[in-house]
C-alpha cells in the first residue's frame, strides 16, 4: 500500500474535520426560543436604591491592611473586621456592598522593604455625591483611628450600573 501524498492527506484531513463539526453542530440547538423563554425584565424596575440603570455613579474600592500575613493572629481578626464593617460602613451604605479578602503589599516612607499584609478589599457603588464621597471619608478615618493605620487605600471610578 502506498503512502498518501501530503496534499492528498491534508484534503482527507480538512473533509474529516468538516464532517465531524458538521455531526457535532447538528446536534446542537437553541436552548430556549423567544417565543417559549418568560418574560423577565433585564434590569430591576421602581427600586431608587438598586436602578435598572444609572447616570452618575462611581465604583469604589478600599483597602485595609489587617495584620502581617505571616502572623495571621496578630492584627485584626476577622471578627473585629465585621464589627467595624457593622458599625461605620453599613449604616453607611446599607443598600449593598462587597468585600474580598486579598493579600497586599505596602512600604511606609521610612521602610526599607514592604510589609506583607492580610487585607480587606471593601467594593461599595453609589452616586457621585458630596454626601457619599464624605461618608467614605468617615470610613477611611474610623478605620485609621481604630487601628493607627497611616492610610486606607482608595481608588475611584466612573461606573456603569444597573441592578
């Protein structure tokens, strides 16, 4: 028996391929069609707190360093974090926020090498008003009054929302 030329091999390659994509696509159909799929509304409706769109808003990210990553029982534990969280950022911003725990890095300006930290990250959306951007303010100082912090972490930015 004599070996298949390249571009005869390659052409019995292309038309396997074609053949078994074809199999496979046949198979597949649309999971619900429109005319049997519920109607549900994209977005949340008559909720001034969570809009089906927004104009104006920010998405807000706060950091804080709750101890050495190497001694996980020193610093802040985690039910120390909750009270804080439970007592200056809910009432705060009680319709809905978010918190990860992320690990961070951060050099004081006197410091020869970074501390390694166990963090916080604290996600909050709102609108861009004075009174929202005072009450972050007001968390950042709790937070640094609680613990001497020297800073919390903030980062800001325009956000496209809807609930």
């Amino acid at each position: 028996m004599r070996a298949a030329s390249f571009p005869a091999a390659a052409e019995l390659a292309a038309v396997c391929l074609f053949a078994i994509l074809s199999g496979a696509l046949s198979g597949c159909t649309v999971w619900q069609s429109a005319a049997t799929a519920p109607a549900v509304a994209p977005a949340l409706s008559g909720d001034a707190a969570h809009p089906g769109r927004t104009q104006g808003w920010v998405d807000t990210k706060l950091y804080f360093g709750l101890g050495p990553a190497e001694h996980p029982g020193q610093g802040i534990s985690e039910a120390r974090w909750r009270e804080f969280l439970d007592r200056e950022v809910t009432p705060r911003f009680p319709d809905g926020l978010s918190v990860l725990d992320v690990y961070g890095q951060w050099q004081g300006k006197n410091e020869t090498a970074p501390e390694r930290l166990r963090s916080k990250c604290l996600m909050i959306d709102y609108p861009n008003t004075q009174a929202n951007r005072d009450k972050i303010e007001a968390i950042r100082a709790a937070w640094k009054q609680m613990t001497g912090d020297q800073s919390v972490l903030l980062v800001t930015e325009p956000a496209d929302v809807s609930f």
